[in-house]
C-alpha cells in the first residue's frame, strides 16, 4: 500500500510514544506505574489504528 508523507509522520509519532511507554513499563516492572503505561501504550496502539484508518479513508494519496 502506497501512502503519504503525513501518514508516515503520524505513524511514526504513534509508535514513538507507544516505545517510551513500553520501556517505562519495562523498566518498573512490579510497580503500578509499570501497569499504567503499559495499559496507555495498548489504548494509544488502538488510537494509532483508528487515526490511520481515518487518514487513510480521507486521503486521496493513500486511498
């Protein structure tokens, strides 16, 4: 699937923040903070997924 520049720059913002969380999570393992991000990292995948659907069923470079 060919897409666009901005599509590639949201994506990649998404999956920045779902890495910071991750390794937040990761490196409190045991803690209810470790719990916490890791929860926020599932919920900002699910809205990575609804943004780059929507994106996708706008833009006519990607769709």
């Amino acid at each position: 699937m060919k897409t666009c520049h901005q599509f590639n720059t949201v994506r990649a913002e998404y999956e920045r923040e779902i890495g910071y969380m991750i390794a937040h999570s990761e490196r409190h393992k045991g803690r209810p903070a470790a719990k916490s991000s890791a929860k926020q990292a599932a919920s900002a995948k699910a809205r990575m997924a609804r943004a780059l659907s929507s994106h996708v069923g706008r833009c006519p470079e990607c769709g």
